[in-house]
C-alpha cells in the first residue's frame, strides 16, 4: 500500500496467521514508531511487552476466552500502564506533579496505551502484517500481571496479536 489513506482504509482485524515468523527488524521499526505516537503530556506512562513464548502465549489465549489463535500468532504486545517509570524519574528528577495518584491522570494512560497500540496497528500494516486488538485482558488483569510478572504500579491495559495473515482477504 502506497499511502497513509489506503493502509487506514484497508485496515482490518486479523485473527488467522501464518507461522512466518515477524523479524526482530521489522518489530523494532513499528516498535519504534508505536513510542512515538502522542501522549498525555508527552509522559509516556507506558511500556510494551514483546511475547514470543509459545507457552506464555497459550496461558494469554486461556486468560482472553480461550481465543487460541493467540497462541498460534507470532506476536503479542501486551500495552501496560507503567507508573513505576514515573515513579522511578520522579525519584531522580522530581516533577512538580505526581501522575499515579489521579483517576483522571490513569484515564489518560490508558488512552496513550490505545494510541500506541493503534500507532503500531497501523504501522504494522505498511510491513504488511495484520493485527487484532484483545481487549478482554482487561478481564483477567490479575492473573495477566503474573503470568507477565508485572511491578507494582504496570498494569496491562490493552493486547495486540500481529502476524503475517494467512488469507489476503480482510478480516473484521
């Protein structure tokens, strides 16, 4: 796709994916450009978890309604709201707000996550990969914090499964 309107146009959720494997170069580019989308106060109250684990991924698709095709895609980025980040800068620099102490401060990391993860989403498509957003981790956000081993103060807040689609059709 030749320009940002038609990889928008053409954007869709994926949730069959071949085994070819997403390279480490092609991560870190749209990685890259995810952590450069815009954020709440230019903070970045968040980090992205790579998973390429197969077991992980499995324990994932359980923990999301038992979606398998989790499991069978080459990627998941779990988005976290990470407060420590702040909380660790503050400690070294101290800001003259505390960001992890207001609901209407979480609400917007939880925005700048969904706008990272579209970021990617959309970059993703120009590499010619697929994606689709899980949601539903928010469900199970306990159970997800240990599997991943998250800090206090990280908590997920949105998934994207990406991978090569095994169809050229799109997939809503």
């Amino acid at each position: 796709m030749d320009n940002i309107y038609d990889i928008m146009n053409n954007r869709s959720s994926c949730r069959s994916f071949t085994d070819k494997e997403v390279t480490d170069e092609t991560l870190d580019k749209i990685l890259n450009v995810a952590c450069k989308a815009p954020s709440s106060g230019g903070f970045q109250t968040y980090s992205i978890i790579k998973i390429r684990n197969e077991k992980t991924k499995s324990s994932l698709a359980r923990l999301c309604r038992n979606q398998m095709f989790i499991e069978k895609a080459p990627v998941c980025l779990v988005f976290c709201i990470d407060y420590r980040r702040i909380k660790r800068i503050n400690e070294v620099i101290p800001a003259p707000c505390d960001l992890t102490n207001n609901f209407m401060d979480f609400w917007m990391s939880v925005l700048d996550t969904a706008i990272c993860a579209q970021t990617l989403c959309i970059a993703a498509e120009a590499e010619n990969l697929k994606s689709v957003y899980i949601g539903n981790i928010l469900n199970t956000i306990d159970q997800v914090s240990n599997l991943l081993k998250l800090p206090k103060y990280v908590c997920p807040s949105i998934m994207v499964v990406l991978g090569y689609p095994k169809n050229k059709i799109n997939y809503i």
